[in-house]
C-alpha cells in the first residue's frame, strides 16, 4: 500500500494553521444553533454560540396591544416554558395595576409554576441529558440497550405526566395554556381536580426522591469555575414567582433595578442578544444557581436527600446542573403537594382592577433561570413598550466563557472528541434557543 | 382522561399547513363518534400521557416528503418510510422517534391491526394518518393543496374509525 503521507519538502509554505471545528445542529436542545470554535496555530481563539433560528419579535408585537393579552402572547415564545411567560408577565401588568394577589391565587399560581418545573426539568434530565452520561446517542437508544435504563425512562415519563396534568388542569388546556390572566385565573380549579392531582403526585413523589441519588451518583467531568450566581430569594420560601435578585458575589437588589445591573447587547455572530452585568463580567443563571443560593428554604425532606448526595453546596460544576434540577422536581413535587392540601378556593377567580397607564419590570423563576418583562401601558391598557430578557440569553455569554476553559485542554483532541465534549457542555444548561430569540451546530475553525 | 377505546390525536401548530392535525379534531367534534376520545397536541412527546387504557392510537399529522402537497397516506406503525421525519424542534422528539421510544418500553403494540387477538392489558396499536403539506410558515392559512385534501381525509378518517369501531 503506498504512503499517503505527502513528501513536506513539497508543501506550501503557509504563515499559520487554521483550524475549524463546527458542530453543526446541537442535538437535544431546544431550537436552531450552531457552535464554532477558531485554533489559529495550536492556540484557542474564539468560541462563538451563533444562534441562527430567527428573531421572532415578540415584543414589537406586543406594542398596541392591550395588556389582557400579553399573557396569552408571550405564552407562544416557549412550548417547554410557556408558565414562566405567563408569571412574569402577569406579575409584571399587575404592578401597574396595583393589583395584589390574595394567598390563595398567590398559592395557585407557585402549584402551576410546580407543575411546569417537574415536566420541562423531567424531559431534560433523562430524555435530552442523560444520555450523555451513559454515552448514548439518544434516549431512544438507551432505552433500548438495557433493560434498567427502560424502566428508568419509563418512570421519568410518569414523572413527566404529573407535571403536565398540573400544568393541563390549571392551565386550561394541554397546549398554550389559556387559564392564567392578569389579576388570577378565568376558572379556578375544584378541591376535587385538586385531589386527583395529589394522587398522581404521591404515586411518583418516592421516584422524584429517588432521582436525587440517581443524579447525584453519574460521573461528572471535571470543571469548576469561579461563577457569579443570580436568582431570585425569597425571604421564606424557595422562589418562583417572588423575591429579591441576589448572586453570588452579594449583588441583593429589588426586581425594579434589574436594568441598572445588567444588559443585553447584539453579539454580531448571534440573532439571540446575549447578556452581561453592567460592571462588567458574565453570570449564571438556572436550576444551579437557584439552589446553590436557596437551598436553605427547601422542604426538609428535599434539604436531607441533597445532604445526603455528599455534594458541598454552593457546587460550582455546570455538569452537575441535573443534580440540582433533580433537587428542585423533589422539591415541586413536595410544594405542589403542599399547596393542594392546604387549597381554600378563593371567593373570585381574579382580582379585577381599573386599567390605568404605567411601568413596571418583575422577574419569576423559569425553569431554566430568571425571566424578565417590563412592560408600560398607556391609560387604555395597551402596551407601549415591552422588553423580555429569557434565561437562555442570560447564560449564552458564560457558555462561550466556559467552552473557552473546557476547549484549552481539548485541543490535541480530534474534531469529532471536541464537538462532542463541547455539546455536552451546553447541553447541560438545557438552553432553550426559541427563547433566546425571542440555540446548536458546532464548527471549529484551525488556522 | 382517556379511559379506553380509541384516541385520535391531532399534532400540529398554528402555523401553515402545519395545522391540519389540530383542523381535524376540531371538525370531528361536530361529528357524531362514540367511544372515540379526541385530543390536539403540539409535541408528539405528549402521545407518551395518553397511552395507558386505550386500544388503539390514531394519530394526524402533516408530513414532508410522502408525495405531491396534499397526498393523504394512511399508515399503520412501525413505518420504516418515516425514520426520516424530523420534528419542528430539536428539542422536541418528531413523532417516529417518540413511537420508538414507546415501542422500546412497551408501551405501543407493532403487531399487525388486524390480529384478532384479545386487546385486553395490551399496549395500543397505533395508526397515522399524513397529509403531505409545504407550507409551515409562522402565521399562514391551510395552502390550497391542503385545505382541498381537508374533506377528503375527514371522510377516510371517519370511515375507518366507525368501520372498526363497528
């Protein structure tokens, strides 16, 4: 067989490698990306996450429209998440309102964000992330090669299940849930709906618990960095729909100076605008960052299974996210159970209130981090200007900085290794690329 | 609930012709169907709720690249010909990968339909029906090739579910 090694004394000359490593559509993420990666002579230079699926103008449309319908609009951004849409944007219209919810309404609307939790976290712990633990190409395969990750599927899909009956009961309906309104709800739910929930969250809630020894115990690759944290905190109870924006880094503002600490900006390789704190620096948003800053509120029961996975909190391993996302399904399941026992419907389904003209910003825990809307209203109700900042654009920025740290110690690896360690990456912040239009390929470019 | 019988489900969006799964449920309801439980669904992932207590599984969808716009295809599961089918998002599972999955834990049956075999505490036997469609864009109607295939496809549906169901 003759060498295929061409002699060097014929080569051109050329003044530097180039190398390009393009992971073309990410898999087991939410929407169209790309990820490119540029090696000019050994040397890593840029790592570029270009969101390609198409902006989607959410809040241009909104503008002239009454505020009624942001709910119901904004909704459409995400088929994982649509709740997150509809809490920020109620909580957001009912500051200008004036609009203050009583307990019950309040407790109704943590039991829905519960529901949206357990099925959007369930779906990406074992149908898009473990996977990768275990070194399949997909869930489907999995499932298929043995016998014990069937039945490990099997039960995370009657996981999935109570979530969305949550989601389906209270949301009206199982596709772009309709029931949430600004002020409450259209329909409030029957203490019977309510106990036929209950039993399908007590028939899954030993498997939920279950699921933070099973998560706590894959093996993670190795990378810890020096994160600044955000979430909402709560005074006492873990946040979703309420609290102060703290991080790591002992930022503790209210949600009405978001803008005064952060900002969005066009990065020229991404349709998504990405994020950073205005003094400079990116940050981390997500399942991670909620628990590593709120653990102390979980329920007991949720608080003992994570002391008893051995992990030192704050973790610092993006890998490890699914821990925390195992965590906080024990923890909906738990509240969800919480708030139907102690559900006394409420008098009337919403709290009515006069329109008037107004501004204001509120943030709510998405599943996937903190979710933004500011809106201002003009005296007839219609929405003036409207600014939606999702999670997924929040973290876009520390994804690039992580994959810079990963992809140094990579790069005597083959494309084939890099794209595959860099996807994995990504995919476990469970990035929603249709939210951050308003994300993956990969490509790596060696010269 | 789905308590037995048959379930059809309608996948699909608000956008183009990707619509007509949801168009389908929505003119059956007028429709006199007993012991025929009908649902919309926009990702096929949710088909994995629905499965337990029902014998058979009808779904609708639109598809690409089972013919000229508006081909109306009835098939019944496993279809080699749609491994190909890809789903709307990357996120999402397209509807062959989810009945595979299904199939992988049990959960649907891959035996023929017209085993005369008793159904009880077996998993559903699924069916789908596809309207070939080229026109997804956000916001647009039916296109002309669909929506002339719309009554068409009603009518076949209709048929086969009473002519079993009887």
């Amino acid at each position: 067989m003759p060498d295929a090694t061409p002699d060097p004394s014929s080569r051109q000359p050329i003044p530097s490698q180039v190398r390009t490593i393009q992971v073309g559509a990410i898999a087991r993420v939410e929407g169209e990306g790309k990820l490119t990666i540029h090696v000019r002579d050994g040397q890593l230079q840029d790592v570029q996450l270009r969101v390609f699926e198409a902006p989607r103008f959410f809040e241009a449309l909104l503008r002239g429209r009454s505020l009624y319908e942001a709910p119901d609009i904004t909704a459409r951004i995400c088929g994982i998440c649509p709740i997150a849409y509809q809490m920020s944007a109620c909580h957001a219209l009912e500051q200008i309102l004036g609009i203050e919810l009583p307990p019950a309404l309040r407790a109704l609307r943590r039991l829905i964000y519960c529901g949206e939790w357990i099925e959007s976290h369930t779906l990406h712990m074992f149908l898009l992330h473990a996977p990768d633990f275990f070194g399949y190409e997909s869930a489907i395969a999995m499932a298929q090669a043995r016998p014990e990750y069937a039945d490990l599927v099997r039960k995370s899909l009657q996981l999935k299940k109570a979530g969305n009956a949550i989601v389906t009961r209270l949301g009206g309906r199982e596709i772009h849930p309709i029931n949430v309104r600004v002020g409450g709800f259209y329909r409030l739910p029957t203490r019977a709906e309510l106990h036929k929930l209950a039993e399908q969250l007590s028939a899954v809630r030993e498997f939920a618990r279950e699921t933070v020894r099973w998560s706590a115990a894959l093996d993670f690759p190795q990378l810890e960095r020096d994160y600044e944290f955000v979430s909402l905190r709560h005074s006492d109870e873990y946040p979703m729909n309420e609290g102060r924006i703290v991080s790591s880094r002992g930022l503790d503002i209210a949600m009405g100076e978001f803008s005064d600490h952060f900002e969005e900006y066009q990065a020229p390789h991404s349709n998504a605008l990405q994020s950073r704190r205005k003094a400079g620096g990116t940050y981390f948003v997500g399942p991670l960052a909620r628990w590593n800053l709120n653990h102390d509120l979980a329920h007991d029961a949720v608080r003992q299974a994570a002391d008893e996975t051995g992990i030192i909190w704050p973790c610092r391993n993006p890998h490890m996210s699914i821990v925390a996302r195992s965590l906080e399904v024990f923890y909906a399941v738990e509240e969800a159970l919480r708030v139907i026992a102690q559900y006394e419907p409420p008098e009337q389904p919403f709290v009515a209130c006069p329109i008037r003209a107004g501004e204001a910003a509120w943030i709510t825990e998405a599943p996937r981090g903190i979710l933004y809307h500011r809106y201002e209203t003009d005296d007839e109700g219609r929405i003036v200007h409207a600014d939606i900042n999702a999670p997924t654009s929040q973290n876009q920025r520390q994804m690039e900085e992580d994959l810079l740290d990963l992809l140094a110690g990579l790069l005597e690896q083959n494309d084939e290794e890099i794209a595959w360690q860099s996807e994995r990456l990504v995919r476990s912040y469970d990035p929603c690329i249709s939210c951050a239009t308003h994300f993956l390929q990969v490509e790596v470019k060696r010269s | 609930m789905t308590d037995a019988g048959t379930l059809l489900v309608g996948l699909g969006s608000p956008h183009g012709d990707d619509r007509i799964g949801w168009l389908v449920i929505e003119r059956l309801r007028s429709m006199p169907l007993d012991g025929i439980t009908l649902r919309q669904a926009r990702s096929p992932l949710d088909l994995l709720d629905w499965l337990e207590g029902i014998e058979r599984l009808v779904v609708c969808d639109a598809a690409r690249g089972t013919g000229p716009p508006g081909r109306t295809r009835h098939w019944v599961w496993p279809v080699a010909e749609l491994d190909a089918w890809q789903g709307s998002g990357s996120h999402d599972f397209s509807l062959p990968q989810v009945l595979e999955l299904a199939e992988h834990l049990g959960l649907v049956h891959t035996g023929s339909i017209n085993d005369s075999e008793s159904h009880a505490n077996k998993p559903p036997r699924v069916e789908l029906w596809t309207v070939e469609g080229h026109n997804d864009n956000p916001g647009e109607c039916l296109s002309t090739e669909v929506e002339a295939a719309l009554p068409g496809l009603l009518q076949s549906i209709e048929i086969s579910l009473k002519g079993r169901e009887g």
